[in-house]
C-alpha cells in the first residue's frame, strides 16, 4: 500500500514531525507551501490586522503552490498541521478541496502549543468528502500561547479586549 505524508508547517515544528513519519512509514513527502509564504508578521497572532488573524475572520483561502501529481496512487495519506485557532489553518481545506478523496484514508496529525484536535476533523470533513479518518493525534508543539477566536479580535477588526496578551 503506498502512503503519502502531506504537511502544512510555518515554524518548522510540523515539519519535523512529518519528515519522521514519512521516514518510518516509508511514505512519500509533500510540503503544502503557500503562494506568498507567511513572514513572522503575518504570523503575530496578537497583532488583530496580522494576517492570520485576518484569514481566521474571513475563513478564505490561502492558495497553495503546486500540487500533488495524482492522489490516485496513494490509499493512505497522512495529513499534518499545526493547530491554528483551536482547528486546520485555512490552507488545510484549500489543499483539501483541489483533490478527490473518495476511499482514501487519512490520518490527521497536528503539533501544537497545548490545544487538542477539538473540531477540527469535524471542520475539515466537508472539504474531504468520501474519506475515512483512521487516526487522528497532535503532538507538543513549539509551545506557543494559544491563539483563539477572541485573540483573532472581531469581524470589525477592533483591537482584541485581551489586555493580558499585549
Ligand atoms: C496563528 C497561530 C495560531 C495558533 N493557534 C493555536 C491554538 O489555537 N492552540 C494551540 O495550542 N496552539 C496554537 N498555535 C501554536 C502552534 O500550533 C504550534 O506552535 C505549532 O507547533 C506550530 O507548528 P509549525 O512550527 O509547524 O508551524 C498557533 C500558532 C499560530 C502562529
């Protein structure tokens, strides 16, 4: 059975994570990278206007740069992530939806600073129709505070009420 590692990572933390089970699963490797790769900035969760804040509030898509030849090889395909806003950064159902899941397998692992899976696979599902979630864990992660949806401040883009966070 041939198997796919597919990750998402910012910091690098996801990316370990992933280069090891594809090592151990002997499993092929694709990095999901975005067209305009995120700077540190864009990732300043504190910051209200920061880009991911921005893409949280409006749940848009993040496009992703080249793609997988064919899915079709492939009966498992690992799936990794670091949890952003308790859940998949949106390039995770961008990704998802560029490619027919009908019988595939999939087993979702994330890293992150604390926060479990929560909904995120019940978020992810709609973008990947006829796939069977066989497994699903996060690992420790760079330990980062959370981020949530009041971190992301309001549809407005008012400055967030967290004093505490900065
Ligand atoms: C925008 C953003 C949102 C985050 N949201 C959460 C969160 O909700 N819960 C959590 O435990 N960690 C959160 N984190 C921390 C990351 O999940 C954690 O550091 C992860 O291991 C980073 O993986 P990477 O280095 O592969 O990008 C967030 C980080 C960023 C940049």
């Amino acid at each position: 059975m041939k198997s796919l590692v597919a990750f998402f990572s910012a910091g690098g933390t996801t990316a370990g994570l992933a280069k090891k089970i594809a090592g151990m699963t002997g499993s092929d490797l694709f990095e999901i990278v975005p067209e305009q790769p995120y700077t540190p900035e864009d990732l300043d969760w504190t910051n209200p206007e920061a880009r991911c804040n921005r893409e949280f509030r409006s749940g848009e898509d993040v496009p992703v740069s080249g793609q997988i030849e064919s899915l079709d090889e492939y009966e498992l395909i690992f799936l990794g992530f670091p949890i952003w806003y308790e859940c998949a950064p949106n390039i995770i159902n961008t990704f998802c939806k560029a490619y027919d899941w009908t019988g595939k397998s999939v087993a979702l692992f994330a890293t992150s600073g604390g926060s479990e899976m929560g909904e995120t696979e019940a978020k992810l599902m709609p973008f990947m129709p006829g796939a069977k979630i066989v497994h699903t864990q996060v690992m420790p992660g760079g330990g980062e505070p959370k981020a949530s949806k009041e971190t992301a401040g309001n549809k407005g883009g008012k400055k967030h009420k967290h004093g505490k966070h900065k």
